[in-house]
C-alpha cells in the first residue's frame, strides 16, 4: 500500500518536473519574439530607453503607421514589397506541390524502369544545399533571359527534393485497393491522380506547402541575385535595407513593426497546417 | 575439335548479344507501356535537371576555369584548388570556423531537438501543441528579421541587455563587444544557431515518437524496463530510426551552410574575418568578386564535405 502510493508520488514529481522544464525552455525560446512584438509597439519615447526594458508599457501602432508613410515617399512603397514577396512565394508554393505531387505519385504507385534511380536521386539531393548550385543557376537564369522577372525568382526553387520524397514517403503507406477500383472503373491515370490521390495526398501537400512557404519567404536570394530593380524586390531585402546594413539598427521601431509583419504570416501557416504536419512527418523516415 | 569448341563459343556469343538486346528491347517495351509515367515525372525531372543536375556539371566544369563572366572561360587546371588550398589563408580559417561550428552545432541541436521531442512526447497530446509551437516558431522566423533582436541583445554599449545585466550583476565593468570581439563572434552565431535549430527535423522526431506501437512499451515492461531512460535507450530510438537518419542528414547540410545569421550579425567581411564561413566566402568571390571559377571551386569542396559527412553518417545510422 505505501509502496503503491511513493511511487504515485514519484512519477507525480517527476511530471511536475518535466512540465517545470518544458514551459522554462519554451518561454526561453519565446523570449526573442516577445521582445520583437514588444519593440514594435514601443513609442520612439521607449524604444532609447536607459536601463533597457523589456516589455512595452504604452503600447502605439506609430510604428507600423512610419512603416507605411515613411517608405511610402521613398520610390519603392513598402506594399510593393509585400506584394512581390505574395507573388513569388505563392508561385513557388503552388507550382512546388502540384510539380512534387504529379512526380511522387509514379514513384510511389507506378512500376517502371530507372524508379529507383529516380528516387535514390531524389534522396541524394537531400544531402547538399541547393545553395552551393547557386552560381550555375545564375548563370542558367541570365543566360535564359529570364533576369528581373518573377520567373527567375520562382523555377529554380519549384523541383524541391524535401517536397517530392515527403509526398512519395506519404503516399506509399496509402493502400492500392481505391487506385485499382478507380482504375476497373476505367478511370484515366490522370483521373485517378486528380480524384483519388490529391484529395489523399492533403497532409502531406499541407507539409510541404508549410516547408516551402516558410523557405520562399524568408529568402533574400532570389531578390538579391536575380534582379537588379529596386520594384521587383522582396520582402526580406527591403527588411534588410530598412535596417541599415550589419550590426547597425537604424530605425529601431521601424525595423521591429516591418520584422514583425514578416514572421506573424508564418506562424499562421504552421498552426494552421500542424495537425497534418505531424501526420506526414511520421513517414519521413530514411532507410538504406 | 577447334573448331567444334570454337562454335560453341560464337553460339555462346550470340546467345549473349541476343540475350542482350532482348533485355534492351523488353526495356524499351517497358519504358513505352509506362509513358504515362514518365509524363507525370516529367515536369519535376525537367526542372530538376536543368536547376540542380546541370548545375552541378557546370560547376564541376568551372571550378577548372578562371571565368569572371566578361571574358570567356579560360582552362587552368587544378590551379583554383591548389590556390585554395594552398594560398588562401582566408579559405582555410573559414573551413577551420565552419568546422567548428558544424561539430557543435550539429550534435548539441540534433541532440537537443531529439531529447525535446522525446519530452514532449510524454505529456498528454492535448498540451502538447503549446510546447511544440515554442519550440520549432524560432526556426521559422528569418535570420533578418531577427537581427533586431540579437543586436539589442548582443549589443556592444552599456544598452545591450547581456551588457546592461552583466554590468548590474558586477561580472564585467565595462561593456563587452559582442559582435566585434573576435572570441565572442563564433560563440554569439552558435546560440543564435542552435536557438533556430528546432526545425524539420525536430518535427520528425515528433511525429515519429508519437507513433511509436504502444504495444512496444507494455512488452517492454514485461521484460523488465522500469526507467524511463531505459524505455528511450531500448524501444524508443530503435524504433524512431529512419527519423533520426532524415534528421541528420538535414542537420548536416543546415550546419555546413552557416550565411545568413553570420552576415546579419557581423557583416561582410566580419572583423578580421572572425565569422567567415565557407558559404561566406563563397559568396564573396562569386557576387562580389564575380571570380566565378574561383567560387565554382569553393562550391565543389563544399558540395563534397555535405555529400561525405551524410554518406559517413548514412553508414553508422543506417545499419539495421
């Protein structure tokens, strides 16, 4: 009986623990975004403050309000930004997961020569950086004339490895009894891939999509290699020419509310697609 | 006699060459009924072969040039490897902090995301998505948009909340700087590294640790498992290791590739080139040099550490 009710006692500690831990780290790792959030809202009265502090006391949307005006007499109006980081990411978003998905669904379901050469190819990409092809695929692009236009920001990044083994991991898991129903039904494969295999393929498609999305956003490149006009620039590179240049904060509140509009869209896609990130991970494994 | 046995072995030759071609034709017979296929592959092999196969040819072919993108190519051997290797004091001390970084980085963030994913695997599922989210938010915010926060934090005068508590607290008397001191500048881009590092691969630990069988867990008991370290020692990672394996290898390519938080927070150079990384200097020669061959050969030792560092990690982890 007492034995029964220490060791209740142990593992209740040893959760109490565990919780302890996790919610210190986690609001650890918070603390940087918190900061940024907090920067964004502080008045110019605020922001130069000596001792330094943390946490906003009178929140001010001045800030955003300066983003908008400030940049807004200069050439280039911050939106425009905005809207060139939309375009090129949406592209590569859409363009990546129907490319990837069209290409896995063979891989995984089909039966014909060279398939795993394919995919051991596909598996190899994994293992470098596309950021070391970085020069070819400048040369390609000029060479092309595809230079400061939105496609020179979107094809290289369309046949993404990561989003082509993920949907192919996902898709071999999924039984073939529908595929050969669809298929005595005298569906065409193109019926069964719009039909069958899209509708299935949604968790994975929602990873990936998260994955890609969050890549394309981020990324200065594209911008910063492949055009040389100040309107065909991104979001990211206008952030970087806002701040001023390394090291060196300029606009400090400016800086914040413009860092800040940048990172909210990205959360917002990795809650929205987490449940089904998760689903997908799980058959992400690699094997010899 | 000769000749008999001579016959027998143009007959076998035949054979052979029929053998052959039947093999080929059957093949191409297989190729046609499966075109379907191939036109579904086709748009990704398109773009994958013109964006990253290409490339890396083009690469390979340039790294034997000296080609600044006005003159056409020139062949000059070995000459840019020797160069690099040889001359470059700069290249090496980048390699050098390159290595350093990935060899800490790379484990303490692979081990760190995985130990995470294991704690949070065994709370209840409904707490699970608030942790998750504090975990894997800071890899998905960009390495610019969160300068402003580092250089506040890291920052170099008495404002720098690092300075500002270190001061207070009577641990340094005059403020330190953290971004221009050549000893603090690898240290400052490990932490910022290692804070965005819960990223893909931390999610595949998570979605693989939950769906470990429970089973597994009960037979374990039965055998004699009591602690929990034993559970994750014995059933846990045995069964989570094609997770681990995707892991790694994303690991390594994510800490072989350190630019943008390094750029950001101490410039391009860096302070006598403190924070110079291999892709830094790559960049460098390629868009601001435009010394093409000379960085197409940078990109190809780069290229060949990422592709031997995984094939070395494929053969300890991939073993059954």
């Amino acid at each position: 009986m007492t034995s029964t009710v220490r060791s209740k006692l142990r593992i209740d500690y040893s959760s109490l623990f565990l919780y302890v831990f996790l919610t210190a780290f986690g609001l650890l790792m918070l603390a940087p975004l918190v900061y940024m959030a907090s920067t964004a809202l502080k008045p110019v009265s605020e922001l130069f403050l000596f001792p330094p502090r943390f946490f906003v006391v009178n929140p001010t949307l001045i800030n955003f309000r300066d983003l908008l005006l400030v940049t807004g007499t200069s050439i280039v109006p911050f939106t425009r930004y905005v809207l060139n980081s939309l375009i090129i990411t949406s592209g590569i978003v859409v363009g990546g997961v129907f490319i990837s998905a069209m290409a896995a669904y063979p891989l995984a379901k089909h039966n014909m020569p060279f398939k795993k050469t394919i995919f051991d190819m596909v598996v190899a990409a994994l293992m470098f950086s596309p950021l070391v092809l970085q020069i070819p695929q400048y040369m390609l692009i000029s060479r092309t004339g595809l230079m400061n236009s939105y496609f020179a920001m979107i094809l290289p990044y369309l046949a993404a490895p990561i989003g082509m083994f993920l949907m192919t991991q996902f898709l071999r898991q999924i039984p073939d009894a529908l595929l050969e129903a669809a298929r005595i039904d005298g569906a065409s494969e193109w019926k069964v891939f719009r039909v069958i295999i899209m509708p299935m393929l949604k968790p994975a498609i929602a990873t990936f999509a998260l994955f890609s999305f969050i890549q394309a956003w981020n990324d200065p490149y594209p911008a910063m290699v492949y055009t040389t006009y100040e309107d065909m620039k991104s979001l990211p590179l206008a952030i970087l020419t806002i701040s001023g240049g390394a090291g060196v904060v300029a606009r400090v509140g400016t800086f914040a509310a413009a860092s800040f509009l940048m990172i909210i869209p990205t959360i917002i896609v990795f809650v929205v697609t987490q449940r089904m990130v998760l689903q997908t991970m799980a058959h992400s494994g690699l094997k010899e | 006699m000769i000749s008999n046995e001579a016959a027998v072995v143009i007959l076998k030759k035949k054979q052979a060459t029929s053998l052959r071609s039947g093999k080929m034709s059957r093949l191409w017979s297989d190729i046609k009924r499966n075109r379907v296929s191939y036109l579904f592959l086709a748009p990704f092999l398109l773009l994958f072969s013109f964006f990253t196969i290409m490339p890396i040819v083009i690469s390979v072919f340039l790294s034997f040039t000296y080609y600044n993108i006005l003159q056409p190519a020139k062949f000059i051997g070995l000459s840019n490897y020797r160069l690099l290797f040889v001359d470059d004091d700069i290249f090496l001390q980048a390699v050098g902090i390159t290595l350093k970084f990935a060899f800490i980085t790379g484990p303490v963030g692979y081990v760190m995301a995985f130990l995470l994913a294991w704690l949070i695997s065994q709370i209840p599922i409904k707490y699970r998505f608030f942790y998750t989210l504090c975990f894997y938010t800071p890899s998905i915010t960009s390495a610019v948009a969160m300068s402003v926060v580092w250089v506040y934090i890291f920052a170099g005068d008495r404002k720098g909340l690092l300075n500002y508590h270190a001061t207070k607290l009577g641990i340094i008397d005059e403020p330190y700087l953290f971004l221009q001191n050549i000893n603090s500048i690898v240290p400052v881009i490990i932490i910022v590294s290692l804070w965005m590092s819960m990223g893909v691969g931390f999610l595949a630990f998570l979605a693989g640790l939950q769906n470990v069988p429970k089973d597994l867990y009960e037979a374990g008991s039965i055998d004699g498992v009591k602690y929990r370290w034993q559970e994750l020692w014995y059933i846990t990672i045995p069964s989570v290791k094609p997770q681990l394996l995707f892991g790694a290898v994303l690991q390594v390519v994510v800490s072989l590739t350190v630019f943008d938080v390094s750029v950001q927070l101490v410039g391009l150079p860096s302070p006598l080139y403190a924070g110079h990384t291999i892709l830094v200097h790559l960049y460098d020669y390629a868009f601001i040099r435009f010394e093409m061959g000379y960085a197409s050969a940078i990109a190809i030792v780069l290229f060949c550490m990422m592709m031997g560092l995984n094939r070395l990690i494929f053969n300890i982890l991939g073993r059954d």
